[in-house]
C-alpha cells in the first residue's frame, strides 16, 4: 500500500483506541473534538449514520488541525467522495463494498473495511490491506474469533469494533494481532446529547490508561 495508508495506519496503532461517533448535534463537533484529544485519544471515527457527518469532519479538521479524523459506516462511493471532500483522512465501512475499497484506493485514501469471514479477509489481503475492521467484535465470538483467524492469516491485524468496554479493552489490547480498538464507551448518545464533555474525556482517560498499562506489560 502507499505510504499514505501505512502512516494513518500508524497513528491509529499508536493511539489504540478509535472514539465511533454519531454526533446529531453538528454545532457540537469543536467541543467533542477538543474532549476527546484533552483525553488523550487525538482521533475519530464520525459515522454517516447521522446527517451532517459531512459537515463535523470538516468542523473537527479545523478546529483541531493535529487530530486524526476519518468517516465511517460508510456504504458507498458517493458517501466516500463526500468524506474525502469534507477532509477525511481514513474511511471505515461496517462490510467489504468492493466499489468503496476500490474507490478509496484509486485516490490513496486509507480504508478499512469490515471483515466477518475468511473469505472477506482474504478479499481485503488481495486488495494490499492489512488492517481491518472486525465487526461486529463481541457478538462474533471476539479476541477468542481473533486469535483463531491471525494463526493462517499472519499478515493480518485487527481493528475489532462492537462490545468493546472498558471492562474487555485490556483483553483485545494485550493480543499482538489487534492494531486498535474501536469504541462508542466514551462517546454515548447520553454523554453527546446532554454535552458532557468532561465525562468523554475522562472516558478516553481511562481508556489510554488502560492501554498504557497493557503495552507496559507486554514491553517488559
């Protein structure tokens, strides 16, 4: 892949954790933008499950210029190309859309598509990707389904989305094959309509404290 992708891919492994947002309130998005990086977590994934997902990508790039902010639940070309103008820099889609993989490699925009099988995860390995969503994580049979499928495919790691908490982040984070977590735990529909920026940040606090002390660990 090019070197774009291998850079975003970079940064989200780094921080660990991916916020999935659906933020109703658009006029909202500089707070939450600002929430999550006070909380250590400089990332999101804005979902087009809400109207205006557009509009608080563009918002976010913005106001936080050295935050990492892509799109996701991203269905079709036309919501990629809606992404890219908002200034995404990565997409996520929930299944394996070719047209959307392919969309997104023709203009070098990193994508991670959503992989349940064998044969999906192979798909997203012919296409050059080597991270990719599992979703939906928990329900599916979680780290357990994980470590299952990275024996054969070693050149695969994980972006495991759906279930994941606080109470499991530990569990995903201490295996090798997980690249990062994605989690709605510190951005709840709660927390986003009654604006409680600080119970987001102290959310995503938890949370990076939590993979700090895994990665500690399995450095030491």
């Amino acid at each position: 892949m090019n070197e774009n992708y291998e850079h975003i891919s970079s940064q989200i492994s780094r921080i660990g954790i991916v916020p999935v947002i659906k933020l109703e309130k658009t006029e909202n998005a500089e707070k939450l933008a600002r929430a999550l990086s006070d909380g250590g977590v400089p990332v999101a994934e804005v979902t087009f499950r809400a109207a205006g997902a557009d509009k608080t990508i563009k918002t976010m790039r913005e106001s936080c210029p050295n935050m990492l902010v892509g799109a996701g639940t991203v269905l079709s070309i036309e919501q990629a190309r809606q992404a890219c103008a908002a200034g995404a820099q990565f997409i996520v889609s929930p299944g394996s859309n070719s047209d959307v993989i392919e969309y997104c490699i023709s203009i070098n925009m990193p994508v991670f598509p959503g992989c349940l099988t064998p044969t999906e995860i192979e798909k997203a390995m012919s296409y050059g990707l080597k991270i990719i969503k599992f979703f939906p994580a928990e329900q599916f049979g979680g780290i357990k389904t994980i470590k299952a499928y990275a024996a054969p495919y070693q050149g695969i790691r994980f972006m495991p989305t759906g279930g994941i908490s606080l109470d499991n982040l530990s569990d995903y984070m201490s295996s090798k094959e997980v690249a990062a977590c994605g989690g709605s735990f510190m951005v709840k529909k709660d927390m986003l309509d009654n604006e409680k920026w600080n119970e987001v940040t102290v959310q995503c606090r938890r949370a990076v404290e939590i993979i700090e002390k895994v990665r500690s660990r399995n450095n030491g």
